[in-house]
C-alpha cells in the first residue's frame, strides 16, 4: 500500500522559535534563589522536558530533591513559569526561526494537516504572539499530558487530534528526548541540530533554514 502523509506535528522551543535562551534565564533565576547553579551544558538535558520533571532535575543536581512538598514543588514551578511568561512578554513575529513560515505555508497548500507537541504550557500564547496561530489545526495542551518526552504521549495525542494515524505523520523536535518520542510514536523524525546528538532522527537539518517540504517528503516516501 503506498505511503501517504496525514500531519506533521512539530514541538514549539528551538523549532517555530527559541525560546530555550528565556527558559535557560527564568530556571537559573530559581536555581540561584534556591543556591543551586547551573551553567548551559547542564540547561541542555532539560530541553523538551516538562516544566515539572525540569524542577525535579534541578532539586536532584543540588541534592534538594526531599527538601520540598509537593504543593511547594508547584509554587517553585508556577515561580519559574511567572517569570518566564514575563521574558517571552515582547515575543512577536520577527521572532519566527528562519524559513519557518514558508515551510508552514507549503504544508497548508499541500493539504496536510498541522498539529504541535510542546512541553510548554505556554505554547498557545507563544504561537498567537508569533502570528502563526492560523497555520495550526490543533495545538496540544502541556497541562492535559500526563508523561513528558520521551514518553511518545504528546505526539500521540497532537496526531489523533487532527485524524491522523501515528505512521503517517512526520515530527519536527529540537530536542533528543522529544526525536525519542516521535520514534516511539512510529512517526518519522526530523530533526534540527546537531547530528551528534540527534543522529537517531530519520532526517537530520542544521537549521530551521533547511526545512525543504519536498525533500522531506521525498525522505519520507522513501523509507
């Protein structure tokens, strides 16, 4: 039976825009008010993890891990989150990581739906700010997801959300936890970065620049 695309389903940070630079700013904040630094080798592991599995990274790095409730585990979270929410406040449409809307736009025109996979909670506000709200047909709640990436959970739910059969979507992601979680999808996997850490993508691009909608579609039929 010949292979056919349904959706692409793309995650938020490092792929539409980034973000991780805010979110890099607003967790140091809280490490700092909590005494446990961190520098951006260490901010790379939480990239594409939920706001909450990120706070628990951060209290085990400091050995703080049983130093808090949980209700106090959400006011440190929600404490993050203000924060953040207050550096993305001037985000707008020259925001936009290169070559995205054009990608968006061939997808539209080609008649495949569009859905996204984002950790964020945040996501909505951040993709109406951008100005790309209309390119998208559904767009996942971070709050209605149980497991976060690697957990397949929100590519699922972003592909069912539009119809569209795990196996016939593509997955753009940033992030080797979420490349981990559109293969346990049984999607195909683009990934934008660095090949050394993202090599277990189907496709592998440098940049956002390099998103090509018939070579990746090309790629696609192909495997």
């Amino acid at each position: 039976m010949k292979k056919q695309i349904e959706a692409f389903i793309f995650d938020l940070d490092g792929v539409i825009t980034d973000t991780a630079e805010f979110h890099y700013l607003a967790w140091k904040k809280l490490g700092e008010d909590l005494g446990i630094p961190f520098d951006r080798e260490f901010n790379e592991t939480l990239k594409g993890v939920s706001r909450t599995d990120s706070l628990e990274r951060i209290l085990k790095l400091g050995n703080r891990q049983n130093d808090f409730t949980e209700a106090e585990k959400d006011e440190l979270a929600t404490k993050k989150n203000a924060h953040y929410v207050e550096l993305i406040r001037n985000i707008s449409e020259k925001d936009l990581l290169p070559g995205i809307e054009l990608f968006l736009k061939q997808i539209k025109q080609a008649g495949i739906k569009i859905s996204m996979a984002s950790a964020s909670k945040n996501a909505l506000m951040v993709v109406k700010a951008l100005g790309v709200i209309d390119y998208f047909d559904h767009i996942v709640d971070a709050s209605t997801v149980i497991n976060s990436k690697p957990n397949p959970e929100v590519f699922l739910k972003a592909a069912e959300a539009v119809s569209a059969k795990p196996e016939n979507c593509i997955g753009v992601e940033d992030a080797a936890a979420g490349v981990d979680a559109i293969n346990e999808a049984n999607m195909f996997s683009v990934a934008i970065g660095d090949a050394t850490i993202l090599g277990h993508a189907n496709l592998v691009l440098s940049s956002t620049e390099e998103l090509d909608f018939d070579r990746i579609i090309d790629q696609y039929l192909s495997v």
